[in-house]
C-alpha cells in the first residue's frame, strides 16, 4: 500500500479500516522530521481554512473536506485535538499525517492538550492504539505529537492556537523561540 493508496482508503472507503503496524510505524518516523522542519510558529498566507477540535471523529474531519475541498486544492490548518473522545482517533490522526507528508505546503497541524500522553491515556486514544494496533504505537504517537508547531499566524493577522498560553509568553517571538521536541 502506497501513500496516496493509504490516504485513499481512509478517506473514501466505506469498510473499517484495518491498519498495518508496520506501515502506521513508517508513518509517523517519516512525519516527524517534516514537523520538526516547520517552525514553532508557522506563517501562513490566506486563504487557509481553520478546523479546531477533531476528537477521533473521522465522519466529521471528512465533512470539512467535503464542504471546503479536499487537500491540496484547500489549505487546511487543525488547531489539535485530534485524538480522544471519538471511535476513529487512529484513523484520523494516520489520515491526517499521511495528508501532510502527501501535501506538506497545504495541510498543517498544530499540537493540541490532547496531543500529549497525560491526557490521551485517560480519555481514550492508549486503548484504542493497543486495540487497532498495539500500545508501542501510542508512545510512537506522543513522540510525534511532542515535534508537532505550536501556533500560527495566518495572513500577518490572526493569531491562532489551540487554547492558551502561559503567561511567561509575552510576544510572538517567544513562541517562535519553543524549541521542539517539548
């Protein structure tokens, strides 16, 4: 299975989707570095559609596309919370690092509260990771989570984050200057 294979089969088939170890490993090792790549703050030119909290609805990430086009016709910029919550976090999160390694300049994903192992162990996405796959692939997950940006400034004039900041943060540089992984 190739990648735009892969990014096919989550996007448009209709069957649940039994997702190789291996392949999910490949995955995220080759993502990681095109994270770490990127800036802890990106910026990004308009137009770019915004989508915040997924939670492992794939139904509801497939809406998105549908009503504002697919990757790369559209850029998209997830604010996080991919996973937990949801019965699909897995697919989501493969899908979504599998439209960024196809499309990197028009997908962009920024780290979430979710996206880190405190929060994604109770809430849901450990159990489904050992359950789809198996429990390495949930640390293989938070490593990648840890490298992901963590803010965006879109068309020099919205500032967009998952949720806040600390207070120790006073401008713009100061999150430019995070250095990842964290």
């Amino acid at each position: 299975l190739n990648l735009p294979q892969f990014v096919d089969s989550i996007m448009h088939s209709k069957e649940c989707i039994n997702f190789s170890t291996s392949y999910v490993k490949w995955l995220c090792r080759k993502v990681q570095p095109l994270f770490l790549s990127e800036p802890s703050l990106l910026e990004l030119e308009s137009p770019v559609c915004i989508c915040g909290d997924i939670h492992g609805q794939l139904c509801d990430l497939l809406h998105a596309f549908e009503k504002g086009g697919e990757p790369p016709k559209t850029t998209y910029l997830f604010l996080g919370d991919y996973v937990d919550r949801g019965e699909d976090s897995v697919d989501v999160i493969c899908l979504l690092f599998g439209l960024k390694l196809l499309y990197p300049d028009s997908v962009y994903l920024l780290r979430g509260n979710h996206e880190s192992p405190e929060i994604n162990q109770v809430f849901g996405f450990a159990d489904e990771c050992e359950r789809k796959l198996n429990y390495s692939l949930w640390h293989l997950f938070n490593d990648v989570f840890d490298t992901l940006p963590i803010g965006a400034v879109v068309g020099k004039q919205f500032f967009c984050v998952h949720g806040g900041l600390s207070p120790y943060l006073e401008n713009l540089n100061d999150v430019k200057n995070i250095v990842r992984p964290c």
